[in-house]
C-alpha cells in the first residue's frame, strides 16, 4: 500500500501584530513548525503502514526551508519526501494550492491513500485536501475519526457527521482528511533522525509540472485577491472598568442582574 | 505572470527592506535582495520599500470574463432527512440583502432523498426558486454524487455567488465544487456584501493573526463563500410566498460514487455550547488544569457552560467540543464572561455576536478588551471567587 502524507509549514505563533505606523505585518519569519493538525495525519499514515505494510511518504508546498517538516516527518516514520517549491507558485489561494500539490503528487508517483490534516493553523480554511481530491478526480470523505480496516482495494472508515456517525467504504485511489485524536502523534525519535538527516528529497519546480500554462499557477492561478488588509473594527458599546476586586465584583453582579442574567 | 522584480540599485537599506516582509520571503545577502517561494504577493515591499525598489510587473493582462452571463445568490440547503440545518435561513437572509441590491433573484439548491416536503418552507425565507434534487441515490452525502449535482445546478442557473453554510457537509462540498469550476472559494467569512457589477465583498480573518482580509473574487464566477452558523442574522418567516419550486433533473450515471455508506451510529445528545445562554470562557490567564475548576463553577453558578480558547484544548485541558473560535465552534449566545483571554482574531470570530461581552483579564491592553461590552481590569484569580460568592448569597438563576 502507498500512502502520501500532505504537509504544511506554519509559523510556530499565530500572534501577529499589525505596526499602527506602517500597516505592515509583524510576524517572526524564523520560527516555524508543522502544522499541527499535520501530525495526526502523519500518525495515521504511520500506523497503516505498520499494519498492513507499505510506504509512507510526506509532500510538502512552499518556500526552499519548508523541507525542513520532510525531515520531521522521517524522523516520526515517513519513508521517503518531495518538496515542491518556485516564485511561480508564491501568492497562490485555496485553487492554485491545490492545483500545485496535485500536480506535484501526480509527479511523486502513484499512491492508494492522501491523508491531510484536518485544516492548517495559518490558513484554517479546511479546503485544501477536498479542493486536491477534485483535481486528482478521486473520492475524499473528511472528518475520518476513526480507520476500521483496510481491505485489497478499499478502506473502511467513520466519518463525524454533526448527529451521526457515517461507516464508510472507499475504494482506492482516495483522499481522506483526518480529525484531532485519531490517533496519539508519536515523538520523534532520535535515532532515526540521525539516521535520516541527510537523506535525500525529491524538489519539484515549475518545470516539473505536467501543467506547463505559467496562468495557472500562483498569484495568476488564484481566482480570491486580497483587497486589504485591515485590523478588525469594533462598534461595540463599552466600558472599561478598573478598581478593586471588591467594587468590580458587586459592578459585575449588578450588571448581570440588571440584565436579568441573575435574579 | 505577475511578478516582482528588485531593483537592486534602488535599495538603500537592504536589510531594512528584507524585514518588511510579514512571511520572511524575502532573503538579504551582501546588500542585495532575492524574493523566495514563501512570498504571498501582498506587495507589501512594493508599497512600503523604498520607491522603485521592488516593481509589481503584470505582463500579461487576462481577458475579464461576462459577468452579465451570472445571475442571482443561491445558497445551499444543508440538511439531514430533509430537516434544514438553521444555517441555511442565516444564508437566505444574508442572499437576499445582497440579491436586492443588485435586484437579482435568490436560489436554494436542495439535493437529497425523500425532501420534496421540506422545500416549500424555504420560500418562507425568501428563496425565489428552490431547485430540488431529489434521487434515492443522494440518500447519503457521497461526494462524488453531490458535487455533480451542485455542478449540473451551476451549468443551469449560472448564479452569481453562492454560499454555503461551513457544516461538515458544506466544508467538503463547497472547495470540491469550487475546484470542478476552477473558481474562488472564500471559507469561514464573518461580512459579506456585493458590489454594483456583482463582485461579492468577502471578509474573513487572515494570515492566522489579528487581521481582517478583505478578498474578491475579480474574474471568475461563480464566486463561492462559507460561513459559519450563527455568524449572519437569522431572517423573519415570511407568511406570503412568492417563489416557486423546481425539479432538477440529472443523469443517473453522473451520481456514480466511489464510496458506500455501510451504516449510520446516531451520536449521543451531548450538551454542547453551541446552543448555551450562557458561556463562561476559561483562557491562557487559566494557570494550572485544576484551575479550570473555578471557571466551571462560575459557569454553573450561572447556569452556563464552560468553553476555552484553543491552548487549553491543545494541552489537552479541554474537550475539543467546548472550543470557541474558528477552528472550533461559533456560538452567540446572550452572556459570554472570558476569564483570561487575550482575544486573538480567531477566537473573537467565534463568540463577537454574543448579546453581552464581559472580559476579565489582567492586561489592560488584551485584544479581548476592543470586543467586550464590559471590560474587566483584574485577575481572574481575585475576582472570581468573590463574583461566585455574590451570586450564591445575592440572587438565584432564571
């Protein structure tokens, strides 16, 4: 069985500021991690293969140092990792993303299950690992809490649903998207994070692309432009209140009893 | 292709210039600048370099399509057995606001099986034509069968814009339907509005920080949105009905799918926050897990329900049902207290449609500050226990 993990990497802190001088984002480039969603995909991955044999391996969209979360996915287990990367694909939205990836997938090889977290913690959009489904022509089912079984041609899987519980047969090739919990990420383990720290990766360019149409790549491939930016407004009434513990309480306990919160 | 192209001679301070960038795409060796694959094309550099340093050059211009061609709002009818998913009336609400000013007509797309019943109360919300698709085949959500439904709707009505509701099913649906008509999907939007030449406003928070993004959807239709229930306003019932329903046809073929349905476990009712009054929100000002003890009886000396902020439910403090924010629950209910929450654009995107904010937190400059009706300077520590012994010997919950 082959099995392709999609990762992604994040800034290691989702706190942005925004300079009130310049309107300019301040975010620490240097300190970035998987996506932590990621991991249980990778964990997912990994299990499968330590039951039903096979290989695990990682693909990864983004700037040359995004191989860096290919090294981390060795050392929990993958086997093998493409990066792709290019100025071509910078600025791309949800459809570029997804375009890219699955054209770099189609390039790494042929694989009978794509796992994909549940949603990254920079975009948190959850629309990617559907939108690559699409592009590869496969089934997808999302939200997978937990895999049954995995059968010659099939995988069987409960996918959460709001009210229920939805026991699933899906036939190979397929993309599943997997939830918080299903299985517990296994640490890194040092040995084989020496053992594979110079292992080579697989770099896939614009080049490499079996769709060579430069329009559908990056900030030209993307239908969504981000107009602005802004920081968020707020029309609320308020008030700002400070004082001793004692005076804020009583100010609080005649607020919610004024609001009928409380009689 | 679009590109930017540095002018390294326009550069007076390279390293100045390279910090600029919020996603550290732009790299500075020897005084010279070279952009990287991280780069997001905000143009930032561009507008804040120093002038001429980083050029935005657009080579090639793409032809604007017909946008007279699209027609109308539709919304998609979430649903489970033909019981409308509320999200849906939000999402009418929202479509006819929008529909009226660009006098437009608005849509509803129902697939399932067995639901022809259920169509008729959605032209009590304002749909002018509700498309029905009903098949035993679409008795369960497979994709695949979905997804060529929406598309056989799309290629018949050519709506405009169309939303639909962020549930489990709508978050799979809309980015594959998206892909098959290679067009923008805009997830989770907090504001929507259109423009006269039926451009849809979409605005969400961004880049995972406290910002808001404001994206169009410039030359593709159709333009496709999420939103989160109890994000838009639920609109009125409306006695008189106007609309019309309609069969939608389709090719049995099209509904092949690559995935069986063996069987169904109905969930256990869980009390959850999303339909609570009252929700007490323990954060990071929460120091230690048995801590949350004191936020939780502040919740049931209220009658509320406990919820957190995502570090606590990352450290394993906190059931991930009870997460508010986005890439938790939304909820609205009529008093929501924060204790020790900062406020990050993710979590208020969650709860800012609450009736009544209180936030306690003891940074007067916390976020959650800008949000909150009332805006507590003071440690949870302190406070609580004393806001809990008033309750208990002042009053009684209604």
């Amino acid at each position: 069985m082959k099995i392709l993990v999609c990762i992604k990497q994040v800034p290691g802190t989702n706190k942005v500021e925004v300079d009130e001088k310049t309107g300019v984002l301040k975010r620490n480039g240097a300190d970035s991690k998987m996506n932590p969603y990621d991991l249980y995909a990778l964990e997912t991955g990994v299990r499968l293969k330590e039951k039903y044999g096979g290989t695990v391996s990682v693909i990864t969209m983004g700037p040359p140092q995004a191989k860096a979360v290919l090294y981390e996915a060795f050392s929990m287990g993958a086997d093998e990792g493409a990066l792709i990367t290019d100025r071509k694909f910078g600025g791309a939205d949800v459809l570029a993303t997804s375009r890219t990836l699955s054209q770099g997938i189609k390039r790494f090889g042929d694989f009978d299950i794509i796992l994909c977290g549940l949603q990254t913690t920079d975009g948190d959009t959850a629309q990617v690992g559907p939108e690559v489904a699409e592009q590869l022509k496969i089934p997808s089912v999302c939200n997978v809490q937990r895999i049954e079984k995995v059968e010659k041609d099939n995988i069987i899987v409960d996918m959460d649903m709001p009210q229920d519980i939805e026991r699933i047969k899906i036939y190979f090739p397929c993309l599943l998207t997997v939830q918080k919990d299903i299985y517990q990420p296994r640490l890194p383990s040092y040995l084989k994070q020496k053992e594979t720290s110079k292992k080579d990766i697989d770099v896939f360019t614009f080049s490499d692309m079996e769709d060579q149409d430069e329009n559908k790549y990056g900030l030209n491939g993307s239908p969504t432009h981000v107009q602005r930016i802004f920081p968020p407004v707020s029309d609320k009434v308020q008030q700002h209140w400070q004082g001793t513990t004692e005076e804020l309480a009583v100010k609080i306990y005649e607020t919610l009893k004024e609001k009928k919160f409380i009689a | 292709m679009a590109k930017l192209v540095v002018h390294q001679e326009k550069i007076t301070d390279a390293k100045a210039l390279a910090a600029l960038c919020p996603f550290g795409a732009m790299q500075e060796k020897d005084g010279k600048i070279t952009i990287t694959a991280g780069c997001r094309m905000c143009r930032i550099c561009v507008k804040k370099g120093p002038k001429g340093a980083v050029e935005y050059v657009e080579d090639k211009k793409v032809p604007a399509i017909d946008k007279t061609k699209w027609r109308g709002i539709a919304v998609y009818v979430d649903h489970v057995d033909g019981a409308v998913h509320p999200v849906t009336y939000e999402l009418l609400g929202k479509a006819k606001e929008l529909a009226a000013k660009i006098h437009q007509p608005v849509y509803a797309l129902f697939i399932g099986s067995n639901i022809e019943h259920a169509a008729e109360e959605l032209l009590h919300y304002g749909a002018d034509k509700v498309y029905v698709c009903d098949k035993p085949e679409l008795e369960y959500f497979k994709i695949e069968a979905y997804t060529s439904v929406f598309e056989e709707f799309i290629n018949k009505v050519k709506p405009s814009a169309i939303l639909v509701g962020a549930t489990s099913v709508g978050r799979q649906l809309a980015p594959r339907t998206a892909a098959r008509f290679n067009t923008g999907l805009t997830a989770d939007c907090t504001i929507l509005d259109i423009k006269e030449n039926t451009d849809l406003v979409q605005i969400r928070p961004a880049f995972g920080g406290n910002i808001m993004a404001e994206i169009l959807t410039p030359n593709n239709r159709p333009q496709m949105a999420t939103v989160r229930y109890k994000v838009m306003d639920a609109p009125k019932w409306i006695d008189s009905v106007s609309g019309q329903i309609e069969k939608l046809e389709i090719a049995e073929e099209k509904l092949k799918a690559n995935i069986e349905v063996l069987g169904i476990t109905q969930k256990p009712k869980e009390k959850t926050i999303d339909a609570a009054d009252v929700i007490v929100v323990a954060g990071r000002g929460v120091k230690k897990r048995q801590d949350l003890k004191l936020i939780e009886d502040l919740a049931k000396s209220l009658g509320g329900e406990l919820a957190s902020t995502r570090p606590l439910v990352e450290a394993g403090w906190v059931d991930p049902k009870r997460q508010i924010g986005l890439s938790g629950r939304t909820v609205r209910p009529k008093l929501i207290i924060t204790c020790g929450v900062s406020g990050s654009v993710q979590f208020v995107a969650g709860m800012n449609h609450a009736e009544t904010i209180i936030a306690i937190n003891s940074d007067p400059k916390a976020a959650i500050f800008k949000t909150a009706n009332y805006a507590i300077t003071a440690d949870i520590y302190d406070i609580i226990p004393e806001l809990i012994q008033k309750i208990k010997t002042g009053g009684t919950i209604l």
